[in-house]
C-alpha cells in the first residue's frame, strides 16, 4: 500500500438529522444477524448489498474491493446511524489470493464516478472480500481504515464468498479496541419488495437452500454452470450441539484469559501464555473430533465454529510471536548483565591493583627519605655543610704512605751509618759467602761473594 496515496479531502462536518429506515413507513427493513443496541445502526440497501455480493462471487481466487455511497446521519433522540445506498467498485487496484490494495488510479476512477451521483451522496466506507480466509481486518484494511476511512462514523464490509459470511465494522472510539464488528447489520428496500427483502435476508443468514440464490444471476459466464448447494436434513442428537457449545465456551474463556495475560500489568509471565496455547491447542484438537462427528450443525454454529478458528489463530500466532521476542529480550539482558558482571570484576581488580601500586610506591618514598635522612646524617653529623670523605681517605692515606716512606728510608740511612762507625757492612749491602749477587749502592761495580 503507498502510504503517499491521498483519497481527496474528508469532509469533517456534523452528522444530519434524518428519520431511521426502520421508522420510516417507505421502507422495509430486514435484519441480517442480531444486531445489538451497542452497535452503530448500519442499513444497506438491498440492491447495492446484491452487487456487492455479485461482485464477489465473480472470482474468488483473489480480494476484490469497492466504496460504499450514502450518508452519515443522527436520528431525533441524537443516535447516529449510517444508511448505504449504493456501491462502486475499484478498478485498476493490486490484490492477490490474501491482500487487496488501492492505488491512484484506483480512487482516481472512484472519483470520476462519485462525480455523477448527486453531492449529498457521500463516501462513508469501503467493502472488500476475503476469499476462505474469513470475516476480519488485517494489517493491510486496518491500515486502509485508520488513513483513508477514519472518520467516527466510517464502515467497513468484509465479505467471505467460499465461508458464505460476511460482517460489518465500525468505529469504537476506544482506543485500545478501535474497530470491532458489529453482531449484525439491516437489509433496506422499498415496502413493495418485502418479501423479496426478507427472503435475501435469510439467504445471506444460511436459513434457506442457495438453489436459486439472486446473487448467482447475472454473473458473467465462467464456461462451466455454478454448482448447486443442498443442505440435507437428517436427525440430529441433543447432546452434540450442548457438547460443541460447551467445548466452544471452554474455548472462548481460555481465549480470554490469554488475552489478558497478554494485555495485563504482567507481560513476562511467559510460562502461563504458553500453557494456555497447548490448552487451546487440545481443547480445538478435541472440538474438531466432535464437529467432524456431526452431520449437521445447528443453525450458525459453523460460522461461529469459523470465527472462533480464526480469531484462535491470529491470537496463537501473536502470542508465539510475543513470545519469541521475549526469549530475544532475555538472552540479551542475560548477555548484557554476564558482560556488565565481567566489566565489574575487572574495574574491581583494577582498582586493587592501583591500591596496591599505591602502597608500594608510598613505601619507596618512606625508604628513600629515611635514607636520604641517614646519609645526610652521617654526612654532617654536626649540621655543617656535608664533606667529601673519599678525598679525605684518601689524602690520609697519601700523608701515610709518604710519611712511612720517609721514616724507612732515615732508618736505613742511621742503621747503615752505625754499621761503618763499627766496621760491618751495611744492613743493605751483600755478606761474604752471599751467592746472589747486587750492586753496592756506594759503588757501580758488581762484586762475587766467592
């Protein structure tokens, strides 16, 4: 569906004062289901519903769809109603077997016919069918609904042709459940064409055989003749209707309480939903044995057995999808919180490492500034400027040596000096007998001591 595709300007005016169909002396109505005093009053022309019909019936392997003309109106007491006319149908529309779409082109014709019916004949809705499929709005009409017939008192037909059923849908104004179907709708016609009204009613109600249904006339021949439809009666069990009923109640509660769960405080409560499926799952199991044991049903209980089914699964297949996207959501908290605890552990070990750096380093100031203190000490141990005690070692060491030297050599000299006096060598001087040789330190001649 282009989202780009405008259907002209809606027309947001007060609804006109009219007298209803059914209090007006000039029509026939005939009711087409049960409608309901909450229900907005939809009345259809009987004409138009036929082309409707027809125009289903022409060719069911794909949606066809129209608008519907007429008027939005208030009756005396301020209760609004809604009365169709008449119908056209959309040409140059995309559809296949499960979806039905309008284009320009489409409303562009849908406007150059609404031009030759007089102004006062209004757009008030649209109809389309659901071949097999059922009587309710998907994504797709919802869509058509909320941007193109939006207005309070906007309608939309459904009609399934293979099911045999049909349903009208109106606004609600709530906007939790925006768009409900109606528990039935009003066939209108001329107070001449009573029994005419009356008998196309019951046709459309599943009450009388379809042999010579008006909405097989007139249609365009499909090479082969339409087949006719026999409803035999045969005897049926009184328990067989109270079981299907009881079974379709059972249903219809735990419907209800999955659709609660799904739309209550609570939406992790995961394991309960899923328990309700395979209930539900059973429970229709169980219902199709008994139907499938019925010859015939009561009057309706197909359609509604119909309805169920299907309300059943779009229900299942949002839930499982509700579901999946929980599992998603959950392995990612679960890896999102395993990543978080990680990162926690780390920073932790981290920060003990840098309490632990810190310390250490604290500790090596202490030792170096005790030891600075220590040399400083030693140094100076009288507070004056610190000396240089290698140089000081090491000039005492020099004046030892020197002095030492000195004090050997003036020994030697007295000792040598004595000897003479006496007449004996000196101490340094070589003895007779001596085998080594030297030199006299008085003479430059070497001597032999043998």
């Amino acid at each position: 569906m282009d989202s780009d595709i405008e259907f002209g300007e809606v027309e947001q005016s007060a609804p006109r004062r009219q007298l209803r169909p059914d209090q007006n002396k000039h029509y026939a109505v005939a009711a087409c289901g049960q409608p309901r005093d909450n229900d907005l009053p939809i009345y259809v022309d009987l004409d138009a519903m036929l082309d409707m019909e027809r125009h289903a019936l022409s060719d069911t392997s794909v949606e066809l769809g129209g608008v519907l003309l007429g008027g939005q109106y208030e009756d005396h007491q301020g209760q609004p109603f809604v009365v169709v006319t008449d119908s056209l149908r959309a040409a140059h529309y995309e559809s296949t077997k499960g979806s039905f779409k309008f284009t320009h082109d489409t409303w562009s014709e849908i406007s150059r016919q609404r031009d030759e019916f007089p102004d006062d004949l209004l757009i008030v809705g649209w109809y389309h069918t659901h071949p097999d499929w059922g009587v309710f709005l998907s994504g797709m009409d919802m869509f058509i609904c909320d941007n193109f017939f939006n207005k309070p008192l906007d309608v939309a037909l459904v009609i399934d042709p293979c099911r045999d059923d049909r349903g009208m849908f109106h606004w609600t104004g709530n906007p939790r459940d925006r768009i409900r179907r109606t528990n039935g709708f009003y066939l209108t016609a001329s107070r001449f064409r009573l029994e005419e009204l009356q008998s196309f009613a019951a046709r459309l109600e599943g009450k009388l055989e379809m042999a010579a249904d008006p909405r097989l006339r007139q249609l365009p021949p499909a090479g082969a003749s339409s087949p006719t439809v026999i409803h035999l009666a045969e005897p049926r069990g009184a328990w067989q209707p109270l079981a299907v009923l009881g079974m379709l109640s059972m249903q219809f509660l735990l419907v209800a309480l999955l659709a609660w769960r799904m739309l209550g405080p609570s939406p992790a409560a995961t394991e309960p939903a899923a328990a309700g499926l395979r209930q539900v799952e059973t429970e229709r199991k169980m219902l199709d044995r008994i139907v499938g044991q019925l010859q015939v049903a009561p009057d309706g209980l197909v359609t509604q057995l119909h309805e169920q089914q299907r309300a059943n699964e779009l229900l299942t297949a949002a839930n499982l999808g509700l579901h999946a996207e929980i599992q998603v959501l959950q392995t990612d908290q679960e890896a999102t919180l395993q990543q978080q605890r990680k990162l926690n552990d780390e920073l932790v070990a981290l920060r003990k490492d840098l309490d632990e750096l810190r310390q250490t380093n604290q500790q090596q100031r202490t030792k170096i500034t005790g030891l600075e203190k220590e040399l400083v000490a030693a140094s100076n141990p009288e507070g004056g400027t610190p000396t240089n005690w290698t140089l000081i070692i090491g000039g005492l060491v020099a004046l030892l040596l020197v002095g030492g030297g000195a004090a050997v050599l003036v020994t030697l000299r007295e000792r040598r000096a004595e000897d003479e006096r006496h007449g004996e060598p000196a101490a340094d001087e070589p003895r007779s007998g001596d085998s080594s040789s030297a030199e006299s330190p008085d003479e430059d001649r070497p001597w032999s001591g043998e």
